[in-house]
C-alpha cells in the first residue's frame, strides 16, 4: 500500500510524533491550516469513512479521545516545524 499516513504508522517515515498507542497515533502536522497542527489516527488503514465497519467507527472514536489539552500543552506546540 502506498499511503503515507501508513507508512508514519509504520515507521518508514518520519513523524514528530505527539502521542502513539497501539491503535492511536498522533503527530504534528507539518502543512498545517490550522492553529492547533496535529494529525491524529487510528494505526490501521481506512480508505473512506463511508465503508467502515461498526467497530472501525468506535476506533475512529478511539482516536480522538485520548487526545486533550493537558497533552497538547505539555508538548508546548508552536507551530507544525517546532
């Protein structure tokens, strides 16, 4: 498979990676849009959200939980290339 986000997943490429867990991983986003820049996933390829399964939806959900404001600031995130 040839997606990026995979191969961060992976570690065939690298990531400034913010918080990682088993099906969870987060990391600052280096084209950042947005004033908060952080890309957060679940560890498994999903091509489209249309076609998840019921339990993919609850990991999508399990993706962004974990993810809050005590972590961010500890991270101290400036920008996407801090």
């Amino acid at each position: 498979m040839d997606c990026l986000f995979c191969k961060i997943v992976a570690g065939e490429r690298s990531a400034c990676k913010l918080y990682e867990e088993k099906q969870v991983l987060a990391f600052k986003d280096i084209a950042a849009q947005t004033p908060l820049p952080l890309l957060a996933m679940p560890g498994k390829h999903i091509s489209a959200l249309l076609d998840l399964s019921t339990a993919e939806t609850v990991l999508v959900g399990q993706t962004v939980y974990p993810i809050n404001w005590p972590l961010l600031t500890k991270q101290q995130m400036r920008g996407p290339r801090d």
